[in-house]
C-alpha cells in the first residue's frame, strides 16, 4: 500500500501544481499569441456565450434529458429571469434547468442515505427539494438586478452621445451604430445591446423604435421601453429626436440623484445594528465594567458567594 499511497500523492501534488501555474501560463501564451500572430476579433453580441466544462456539460445533458421528459418545468418566471440575466439560448435554459435538477437529486439521495438511522428524515426530503429548485431563482434575480443597475449607469452617458450625433446630422440607426463602437470599452453591456439591436433592424427588418422596445423589454428595464416610445412618438411627428433624448437624458439623471439622495438616507438606519453590535460593548464595558465589580462585591456576602 506504500508504493500505490506515494503514487497518488505524488498525482496529487503535480495536479495542484498545474493547476496553479495554469494562470500563468495562459497569461505567457495569450502574450506569444498576440506577437506571433494577431488574434481574431472576438464576436460581440448581447447574449453570454455558454462556457465549456466538464460540470456545464453533464448540467446541459441532465437539463435536456429533464425537459425532454418533463417540459414544463420551466415556467414564465424562470425564462424571464434567464431572458433579463442575459442566458437567452436553448443551451443556458437546459444549463439552468440541470443545474437545479441535479442539486435536487443530490439532496435527495444525501437524505435518503441519511435517513436509514432516522426515519423522520423522509419527511424533509419534500421541503429540502422545494428549497433546493427554488433558491437558484434568488441567485439568478441578483444577477438581473446587478445588470440592469450597470444598464442604468451606463444610460445617461449613452443618450448624451446620441444626442450629440443626432444635432450632427445621422439618423437614428446610424447615431446607435456610431456609438455602439464609440462605447465598447466604456458601457460594455449597452454596446452589446445596441449591436443586438442593429441586427435585429438589419435581418428581420424591425424599425429602430420597435427594436429598441424589444431592446427594452429583452434587458427588463423600463428607462429604454420609455425611451423607445418617445423616439417612436418623435418620427411618427417627423420631429428632432434630439429633443426627447435630452428630456429623458434630464429625467433619469433626477431619478438616478433621487435614488442616491434615498440610499443616503438609509444609512444610518442600516448603522444601527453594527453600533449596536460592534460599538456600543466597547462604550459600555469600560463604563459598567467597574460598577459592576463594585455591586457583586457588595452583594456578594449578603448572597453567600464571597466577600
């Protein structure tokens, strides 16, 4: 058993080893790439691409094999959610769907296999499973709201520059080309919509106005539906559109303030609970400390416990 026990500690450690030179090594092959040869332009689009790996891979399986079965485990909540987090291929659902479904049969067996020495484990197999399907929505609504909160960020400076090249002249489709290439570094997740979008107008012959309302409800956030209505209102008058870019420039920079101005607010509510936790022992031990020592050594000989 020695020999075989050295071996695969000897494994072991070379694994380890490898996997933290791993790093390292991308980052000295990525630099020879991009002297030897100039590496091909990424294609940018609105939607994540589905990561390879070994575990995504055995969840797309597990989820395609459950909705093949089962096709109605995915409800409207779930696919709006993966809709707003950006995961709108087939292949991010059947991801999601397996994920759930292979921590639910996980659970399960834990609990069967625990449940030979206590009966009354059965009975929590149910709950445990409900709690295990439903808690990955709750980690999939942060997401969405952490993206549209960066959308947001990203909209004033966006509608500023459109309405600069809207007075120079171009017309809509060409003032969201122009700047979806002007942003890219900058507002990464508008300039990847406003791609989308441009695709959207180019191949399915959708007008900018309805393409930035589906833009609007594709991202979940009212701000672009507002704005796609007001653009839309603004051609069917055959007005400057740099007028309601400018008004909805104005009003969700006063929203944005607002929501600041309210956060401010709450902070010192939120301070409470760490005074009272972190702060106020400190203020009391040296204040209370002395007294009471004093009032124990009082009473202690009135209580028999001491002088």
């Amino acid at each position: 058993m020695t020999p075989i026990a050295g071996l695969l500690t000897f494994i072991t450690i070379i694994m380890v080893g490898a996997i933290l030179y791993l790093p390292a090594y991308k980052e000295h092959y990525d630099a020879y790439g991009v002297r030897v040869r100039p590496r091909k332009k990424e294609d940018l689009s609105a939607m994540d691409a589905p990561k390879d790996s070994a575990i995504l891979s055995a969840c797309k399986f597990a989820g395609e094999f459950a909705l093949g079965v089962f096709p109605g485990l995915v409800d409207n909540r779930t696919s709006t959610l993966l809709l707003h987090a950006n995961y709108r291929t087939p292949q991010h659902l059947a991801t999601y769907i397996g994920m759930k479904v292979l921590v639910v049969g996980a659970i399960g067996v834990v609990m069967l296999l625990g449940s030979a020495g206590n009966p009354m484990t059965l009975l929590l197999i149910v709950p445990a499973a409900l709690v295990a399907w439903i808690m990955p929505n709750f980690f999939l609504a942060g997401r969405v709201k952490k993206r549209q909160a960066q959308i947001i960020r990203e909209l004033p400076t966006v509608i500023d520059l459109l309405i600069v090249c809207a007075q120079a002249g171009l017309g809509l489709l060409m003032c969201i080309d122009k700047v979806s290439k002007e942003v890219e570094e900058s507002c990464p997740y508008l300039s990847a919509e406003f791609k989308q979008l441009i695709q959207d107008v180019k191949i399915f012959a959708k007008s900018v106005g309805n393409a930035l309302k589906d833009m609007g409800e594709r991202c979940g956030v009212e701000e672009l539906t507002a704005i796609a209505s007001s653009l839309i209102a603004a051609e069917a008058k055959g007005s400057d559109i740099s007028y309601p870019l400018r008004q909805q420039s104005e009003a969700l920079r006063d929203k944005i303030k607002r929501k600041k101005e309210e956060e401010a607010s709450k902070t010192p509510v939120k301070m409470v609970p760490v005074i009272m936790i972190f702060i106020m022992p400190l203020i009391l031990c040296p204040m209370l400390g002395p007294a009471v020592i004093t009032i124990m050594q009082a009473l202690g000989p009135v209580f028999g416990t001491g002088h």
